[in-house]
C-alpha cells in the first residue's frame, strides 16, 4: 500500500540526500507510532538503495530496539558494521583502549570516505552511549558528505530523557532540518479505504494513524474492529495454534529473531510462509520481525496471562545454545521469564560490557537489576558489597551523588558484617569523594580519616591517604597535605593508581607555592592517567591545573587547558568532570567580559542539575552577570545565596572570599549593605594564614574598600589590587589589561583621579555590556562632579566582545591566528560556507571590518 499525504516529506528528504554533496546535513523525523516514519524512510530512500552505487551514496541503518535497559551502543554498532568498521564495540576483557573517543573517531573517519546516509531508527529506546558518538558525529556534520536522518516520537522523549543532549545538539546546529509526520486527513482515510462509507468512523476510531488505517484497509472483508488491536490481530485470524504460538514467539523478541535462531526454536520454512502471509512480518539484515512495532506491541498483547515467561523462556535456551554474547538482550528475556539465577548472570554481564563502553547509565540500570535479584544468603554479601561499590562509583560517575551515597554506604554495612578490613577502607574512601562532590567537606574529612584507620598497610590505606592529601591541600593546608604525602612515599604500600594520585597532589600543591614547574608536571601527570585509561584521575589533574590558572590569573594558560580537558571528559563520557570543568570555563569567561560564552557555560552546568560541587561558580557566574548587565533582583539574589550556602559546606577560602567579594559587590551596585559581611575579618583572617589565597583575598578587599568598608589588613594581596588599595588606579587597570581582565581594569581606572580617564573606563563598560555596572558608575561619577559625561550607546550602534557564543569564540581564535576560511572550517568540522558566516557574525559584533582588525586586535580581545 503506497504513501499517503506524504509527497512533500518524500521530496524534502530526497533534497536532504542531495545537498550532502555540498555538505553534511541532519534530518529529524517526527511522529506518533503508527505515523509513518519508516514507511516515509523507505519509500523517500528507495532510489537510493536500488541506484548504482557509484552515483549514490550509501545508505547504514541503525536500529533502537524497546528493551527494557537500551543495548549499549546497539544503533552505532549495527551502523559501523555496515559501513565495514573491522571492529565494533568492545566486548569484555578488550576494552576500547579510548573509550567512547575510539569509536566516535572511526564513525567519523569511516562516514569521509563516500557520501553516506545514516539512518537511525527509533531513537526513542536510544542509549547513552550511542547519544554521544552521534553527538560527536552532528558537531562535525558540516565538514562530512553525510546526511544522519534521526527517526523518534517526539511524544515519548521529554525533559531528562536520555535523547535530549543530541537533540539539543541538533536544534543548535545550522544545517538541520525536522519533519514532523501529522495524522491522515479524513479524505486520505477515504482514498485508503477506496471510498468505504465508513471511512468517517474509522478516521475517528484511528485518528488518522496510518498504520491503523491501514490495517482495517487490509481486510475490507471484515467489520469495522472496536480497537486498533483487533484490526491487527485480523490477520492472525486465519492461523493455527502452533503457528499462533510462533508469531507470539517473535512478538516477544523486541529486536526480531536472528536467522540462527530459528532452528533451534523448530522455525523451519513452511512455517515462516505462511507467517509471512499475515503481512505483518518483514525480513531485514537482522533476520525475521515485525513489519511494525505497533504490530509486535498488538500480537504480544493478545499472549494468554501466564504463557508470556514461557515464551521468554523458549528465547533465552535457544540464545543460550548459540552461545550468544548479547548480554543485554539476554538480560531482557531473563527479566521477562523471571528467571533469577540468569537475570543475575546477564545483568552482571552486562554492567560489564556498559562500563567498558562508557555507558554509565545503562551500567546503573544493570548492576541494580543484578542487586535486585541477589539472594540474602550470608555467603552471597560479599558479591552484593562488591555490586554496590562498583553502582556507587557509576552513580558517581553520572552526577547521581545520593544514589551513590546510599549504594556505598549499604555496601560498608556489609563489609563491617564481614569484618573485611580492606573493603571497610575502601568504602569509606569512595564515601569521601562522593561527600566532598556533594559539597559536605567534613563528612568528606571524617570519612577519609575512617578509611585511613580501617585500611591498615594495603592499597585501601594508600588509597584513603591520596583522598585525605587531596582534600588537605583543597582548603590549601599545605602542611597537612605535604606531611600526609611524605608519610606514604615512606611506605611500600600502594600501587600504581595511589601513587599518581598523590603525584597529582603534590604538584598542585607546589603550583599553590607558585612553583610554576609544576605546571608542566601537572599536564605530564594527566597525559599518562589518560594514556592508562585512568580518566577519572587525568580529567582531574587537568580540574586542578585549569582552576589554579584561573585563581592565579594564567588565563590563556586555563583557556588552553580547558580547551584540551572538556572534550576529553565529553569524550569519556565523565559527566562530574565535565560539569565541574565547564563551570571553571563559565568563570574564566567572565574574567575575560565574555559574558554570552560565561552564561552559556554557568546555565548549562545549573540546568543540568550539576555536582554541589560544581555549581559554586556557575551560581556566582551568574550573580556577577547580573549585577553587570543590570539583571533581575530576585535571580540575582538567589545565585548568591546558593553560592554562598555552598561556599560555607565548602569550607574553602577561595570560593567563600570570591562569594563575599559578590556579595561586596552587589552592595556597590545597589547601595543596600548585606550582613555577610559583618564577619569579615573572621574571614580574610582564615584566609589570610593559608597560602594561595593572595588574588581571592584582593579581589575582597578591593570590593570592600569602595563600598566604604575600608580597615581590614592581609599579608597576602595580589599585585594589581594592592596597586588600586594603594590609590594606583591607573597603574592597576594596566596590569589588569596585561592579564587580559577587561572589566577588573575598567573598574581600577574607574577611580581614578583623572575624570578623562574615569570617563574611558566608562565607555569601555559599556562597549562590554555591562549596562548595570555602568548605570552605577554613571552615578558614581555625577557625584564627584564629572559632569562631561558621554551619552549611553545605543545598542545597535554598540560592539559588543561580550557577546560572543563558545563556537564563535573557537573561530575568533583560529582567525586570529591566521587561519583561512578553509583551514578553521577543517579544525572545527564545520564547512566553508558556515566559516565564513561565524566571520561576518563576528565581525559585526566586534565592530570590525575585517579579518586583519581580528588579528590586530587579538591582544585586546584576550584571543592570543
């Protein structure tokens, strides 16, 4: 039965497969089940298909199967075996030496080589893991002769669903085009019906769902069904049990039966003819299934109660006698039979197979489906503590922190139970870093102090010791951390992961001291941890170096950095590493007045529910961003308090001080005093004793001192504000300018003494956007008599360097490095043609004209 009221998304995607040939392009398809997407995939792909190869481009698809926990990796692996990858996802025992990275790679590189379609059908059941290889493949989609065509039901995918991060991904991109599939007019039921008077109550049974629709025109014999499932279930009607039971069989297998599979089932020829007659089956690369998952849904459901888990049953020995190695298929039917013994078997397999293919979601869901079905026999703790660690540090590595929390703490009840020392230690050091993600810093202490006591001379004792080390030197008491770390370089205990944990330690410490030497140890220190597969230890090297730049104002020095790290985390799919950096970028950005790049990276780690942890600089980001472009009160408020609630659990004078000078700020701002700072000098005091903390202990003082709260004293004060406490205004906003802080050198010159340069700084806040700080200084001028004051700019007369997004800061760079057209568009996977727009764009928002003024200007717009 052809096509309906689909002609113009036919001709649209054949266009889509057209234009790769200029550039990569992405297709949504959307639509209620039954609408008919992949019927409109097939009919709209056909010439593709059937063409000579050599005049069309290839077509892979992937396929998302309705399990109940997604096959890791399931679509991209079907995707590169047709596209002739030699190897797929890594199977237990081989894992990908570069995690997701590896496969996102050769995707890309296999996807270069001839224009290729790729089809990825029902996205809804996707999996993490397979969101971001095509995440991957979307972000590089200008620069590949590729059209990626996404199938989903937009009603079954909403907020936290696992699709959302590529769709936004997808929404963003320029090169995209959507679809969305609506339900048949009644004149189309009519012609699909061939004029049936009762064509009016069967668009009204099947709200003009196609594939109903065509159900009831498959049988015009019979009376209108009082359900869409009766109408499906009528080309059953005319088979025997057996035969019956066979299609029922297949209905409960989600992802079709592989052709091995049918003789050990007793599926011979004879029986798959006439099964084939029914017109719901459809043989595909994969073997025999449905013709529609609608189709499957209605056979499955008419199952007689308690036969179901039997015919799950019959599955699983058949997989079982193939020797199959799909455990999360396997996991399936174990589920559905409810056969224990095996659900645990698979589960655990599949947890395995999950964590070596970085889908952490996907190993959460197995290892608590494994847990759920694990005897409480005595004997059996030890594997149920085991299984509840390895949870917690998924959960962990997912940004699920009270999930781990309880995991690791019902796996230490266990231990204590079985009086294992070591296992007692080391659930006690996990707690300690789940706690300080959670921004409970003496819950962290305390509990890295138990593991330390408990693990005596092992692994779990040097493990305990780099965690305690780590957290010392955090809140910068270097003394404990150094004297925790020469304590176990004495020691022989502790293997190769303890040992370049304090390694990491101990150089970040030294960078503390300002021992710049330390810097490079710090890069040397991840690049092995990476090399190793230790991800979570390199990404965290690279934390601590890019927020020691950024403390100590190395800003293109942390921009480099974190242009290596975030994508690696991204890459390695390490969501607690990836929030926490982007945070760090949020505030770096905003050292530098970029303020569309900083609010872009504080919203998203906010939204994203992000690690306590991670979110005291995004909620201070965005405090500062409101006080300067003059936003709402009330947000403006709460990102404070939630920064400095964080701040105080912290208990680390960084972000408290940095989170006081906000406070200090927003006072200057609006002229109300705010009773966080009655406290002050209890504070700088705390502060003031700990070394590293000169720039935040500034950055304080400064604050304080032109809200008319002089008086307070510290040694330790960074050079450009002790350059404007002393009244060196002018002298100030030149270091500034040297450490490319625009907006900390416009507010020193500010104050100057000399009203024409008070006047520059001025203008200059107003040329970043900080229309709010500018109304207050306005004021702040008119008082001490300047009265030559320059009229606001009009915003569209107005450059704007703040108003920068992250891509167009990436292609500012390049240009400003001398880079053509062509060579940015091949460095960020992007095409000429939209190189070229990301430079007008820039041009214009910078108030340029041309590429050369980029390149002179690079300096100043902290693009070096």
């Amino acid at each position: 039965m052809g096509l309906f009221e689909r002609t113009p998304e036919v001709s649209a995607l054949r266009r889509e497969v057209r234009e790769i040939a200029v550039a990569g392009r992405v297709l949504a398809v959307t639509g209620d089940a039954g609408s008919g997407k992949t019927s409109l995939l097939a009919e709209a792909l056909a010439p593709v298909v059937t063409g000579p190869a050599a005049s069309h481009p290839r077509v892979v698809r992937g396929l998302c199967d309705p399990l109940a926990t997604p096959r890791p990796l399931g679509p991209v692996g079907e995707l590169l075996d047709q596209l002739g990858d030699g190897h797929t996802a890594p199977g237990p025992g081989a894992a990908e030496p570069g995690g997701l990275g590896g496969i996102e790679r050769r995707l890309v590189d296999l996807v270069a080589t001839r224009p290729t379609v790729l089809v990825v059908d029902d996205a809804q059941w996707i999996d993490a893991a397979s969101v971001e290889v095509l995440r991957h493949l979307v972000r590089r989609i200008d620069a590949l002769p590729a059209l990626l065509v996404l199938s989903y039901r937009d009603t079954a995918v909403g907020l936290g669903h696992t699709l959302m991060p590529l769709l936004g991904d997808i929404a963003r991109s320029e090169r995209t085009t959507r679809l969305a599939l609506p339900p048949l007019s009644l004149d189309a039921v009519r012609e699909m019906l061939h004029g049936r008077p009762d064509a009016e109550r069967v668009h009204r049974l099947t709200g003009g769902n196609p594939f109903f629709a065509s159900e009831i025109a498959r049988h015009p014999e019979e009376e209108l069904p009082t359900t869409v499932r009766d109408a499906v279930l009528a080309s059953a009607t005319h088979l025997d049990h057996a035969d019956l039971e066979i299609l029922q069989l297949i209905a409960v297998a989600p992802d079709g039966l592989d052709d091995r599979l049918l003789p050990p089932l007793g599926i011979d020829v004879p029986v798959l003819r006439r099964l084939e007659r029914t017109g719901l089956l459809i043989r595909t690369h994969r073997g025999v299934g449905f013709r529609h998952e609608l189709a499957r849904q209605s056979v499955a459901e008419s199952v007689q109660p308690g036969v179901e888990p039997l015919l799950h049953l019959r599955l699983l020995d058949a997989f079982e006698r193939l020797d199959s190695r799909d455990a999360a298929v396997l996991t399936h039917h174990a589920v559905a039979a409810s056969d224990g013994p095996r659900i645990l078997r698979y589960a655990r397999l599949a947890a395995e197979r999950a964590i070596e293919a970085s889908s952490h979601t996907e190993a959460v869901a197995f290892l608590q489906l494994a847990l759920d079905h694990l005897g409480d026999d005595p004997g059996e703790r030890a594997e149920r503590a085991r299984l509840l660690e390895s949870l917690s540090t998924e959960q962990y590595m997912v940004s699920r922190l009270p999930e781990s929390l309880a995991s690791i703490s019902a796996a230490l009840r266990l231990r204590e139970q079985l009086d294992d020392r070591d296992g007692i230690a080391a659930a006690h050091d996990r707690r300690a870093i789940v706690e300080y993600y959670s921004a409970r810093r003496r819950a962290a202490e305390a509990q890295a102090d138990l593991a330390a006591s408990a693990g005596g001379d092992g692994e779990a004792a040097a493990s305990a010791n780099a965690t305690r080390a780590y957290l010392a030197y955090r809140r910068h008491d270097l003394e404990t951390a150094r004297g925790i770390l020469e304590h176990e370089a004495e020691r022989t205990g502790g293997g190769t992961t303890a040992r370049l944990r304090r390694s990491i330690t101990e150089a970040a410490a030294d960078l503390v001291d300002g021992d710049l030497a330390s810097r490079g140890l710090l890069l040397l220190h991840a690049a092995t941890a990476i090399e190793r597969s230790l991800d979570e230890i390199g990404t965290t090297a690279y934390s601590n170096l890019s927020a020691l730049d950024i403390e100590q104002r190395r800003l293109r020095e942390a921009e480099s950095v974190l242009s290596q790290s975030i994508p690696l985390t991204i890459e390695r799919d390490i969501p607690i590493c990836s929030q926490w950096q982007t945070g760090m970028r949020a505030r770096l950005h905003l050292l530098r007045g970029r303020w569309t790049a900083s609010a872009e990276d504080a919203s998203a780690v906010i939204a994203d529910h992000g690690a306590p942890l991670a979110l005291v600089w995004p909620h201070l980001v965005s405090t500062l961003l409101g006080i300067r472009r003059g936003g709402e009160a009330a947000a403006i408020g709460d990102h404070l308090d939630s920064a400095f609630a964080l701040a105080l659990e912290l208990g680390e004078s960084l972000q408290t001080l940095a989170v006081l000078a906000g406070c200090a700020e927003r006072s200057w701002s609006t002229g109300a005093p705010d009773p966080r700072l009655d406290r002050i000098d209890e504070h700088l005091a705390a502060a003031d004793a700990r070394p590293g903390t000169e720039w935040a202990i500034g950055e304080l003082l400064v604050w304080l001192d032109r809200i008319g709260m002089p008086g307070h004293s510290a040694v330790h004060v960074a050079e450009p504000h002790r350059l404007e406490l002393e009244g060196r205004h002018d002298e100030a906003g030149d270091r500034w300018d040297d450490l490319g802080a625009p907006f900390d050198a416009a507010m020193a010159r500010l104050h100057s003494r000399d009203a024409a340069v008070a006047i520059g700084a001025l203008e200059r806040l107003e040329a970043l956007g900080a229309d709010g700080t500018a109304a207050r200084a306005r004021e702040l001028l008119a008082a001490r008599g300047i009265r030559a004051l320059p009229p606001r700019p009009r915003t569209s007369t107005r450059s704007n360097p703040a108003g920068l997004t992250n891509r167009q800061l990436d292609v500012a760079r390049l240009v400003a490095h001398g880079f053509t057209n062509a060579e940015l568009a091949e460095r960020l996977f992007i095409s000429p043609k939209t190189a070229d727009h990301h430079v007008s764009a820039i041009l214009a928002k910078l108030g340029l004209s041309s590429r050369r003024d980029i390149v002179r200007s690079a300096r100043e717009l902290g693009l070096g």
